[in-house]
C-alpha cells in the first residue's frame, strides 16, 4: 500500500478521472438522445441505469485487463489488414453508430409520421440492449486510456467510479438541454457519425488523435451557442 502515500498516484488518479469524464461525453450524448423517444417518466431512470451499466462494464474489463490486452492480438487478415478482436468490436460497434445516428436524424427530418412506428421499437428492453453495446465498445477506449495511466487497478477502478457518478450527476442537465434546443440535437447526432467513423477506421488501424474530435465538437458547440444568442 504504499504507491497511496506517493503524490504521483493522486495525480494519475486526478488525471485519469478528468480523462474518463471527456472520454464519457459521446456516452452522455448517446443515452441522452436514445431516451428521449421514451416515456416522460421512464427517461430518468433508463439514463441513470444506462451509465449505471457502463461503470459496471468498464469495472468488470478492468478486472480482466489481462484478457483485454490479448483482444488486441491479431485473429486473421485481410489483404494487408490485421484484425484482432478488439478490431471487430470497433468496426461493429462503429457502423452500429452509425446506423442509429443517421436513423434518428431521418426521423427527425421526416417528422411525425414516422413516429408511430418508431414508437413500437423505441422500448425500454430495446433501447437498453443499445446502450449495453455502445457501452462495451465505449469501454474499450476508456480501459485503454486507464491502463496507460496507471498501474494499479484501485485508482483504475476508483478514478472509473467518481467519472461515472459525474456524469450521472449532470446527465440530466445536459439532456434537458439538448432536448430544449433541437438544432444542438442534430449537431450532437452529427458528433455521434463522427464518432462512429472515428471507431471503424481506428479498427482498421488508422489512428486520429481524439483531441481533434473533441476540439471540432468544443468548436461546433461554441458556434451554436454563438448563433442561439444572435437569435
């Protein structure tokens, strides 16, 4: 025990938690627009239950980091491709954001005549099962990012724990707001393509650093907010 009595460890730890909460932000945004299509009622509880999940994942993969870290060894190729398990994880988890991005931004331009059958899928177990997926492939970028900060699986496991309750905490404010201005929900789905593109060609093994994702969203996000205030 005596890396708790060494400053570096509460600096990993401070660092890491900031991290996770950045890296948290596509989740937030996801769980945020995915429940909107649900009952009054019910969103609280599904968003909170749909972090919940990813603090349980992201804790369970830490617990098998070793396993983790094999995932990356490659399974076969493909012309001059390597692809490991990890890849997979990405390219699929990134196409299925994809998918859903572009669906609900259709419905959206579309209007209310496609709500009615949109009704009938938007359920709670469906819209659940979603967010576990999403969850997982979020989680691998999450793990990865811990392990390169930290030995020691406490401060991993600890800096996981705070992130996730941060942004329980503000997930609702953010929801509202994204709900209350419906241009910032196109322009969050618009991140989340993005994202989704991001993760299929990382499993191709074309790395983009994420600080450049992350500044085109802070970029995107502040000239919406320029525009809200000249209207």
């Amino acid at each position: 025990m005596e890396f708790l009595l060494q400053p570096e460890t509460y600096i990993s730890l401070i660092t890491l938690t900031f991290l996770e909460i950045v890296l948290g932000i596509d989740n937030i945004i996801f769980i945020s627009i995915i429940t909107d299509r649900l009952p009054e009622e019910n969103q609280k509880r599904i968003r909170t239950i749909g972090l919940l999940l990813a603090l349980v994942m992201r804790i369970i993969l830490l617990s098998l980091i070793t396993v983790i870290i094999q995932l990356k060894e490659p399974l076969f190729t493909i012309s001059e491709f390597e692809f490991s398990v990890r890849d997979l994880i990405l390219v699929a988890g990134g196409l299925f954001l994809l998918a859903k991005s572009v669906s609900e931004i259709h419905e959206k331009i579309e209007g209310s005549h496609e709500q009615k059958t949109s009704k009938k899928t938007n359920t709670v177990t469906s819209i659940i099962l979603q967010i576990i997926v999403l969850d997982i492939v979020f989680s691998f970028d999450s793990i990865l990012t811990a392990v390169g900060l930290s030995n020691h699986l406490s401060i991993m496991i600890t800096a996981v724990i705070i992130a996730m309750f941060v942004m329980i905490y503000f997930v609702e404010m953010i929801s509202r707001f994204i709900k209350k201005h419906p241009t910032l929900q196109v322009l969050a789905l618009s991140f989340l393509i993005l994202i989704g593109f991001m993760l299929v060609i990382d499993g191709f093994h074309f790395e983009v650093p994420k600080g450049y994702i992350y500044f085109a969203l802070f970029f995107s996000v502040m000239v919406e907010f320029i525009n809200m205030k000249i209207r």
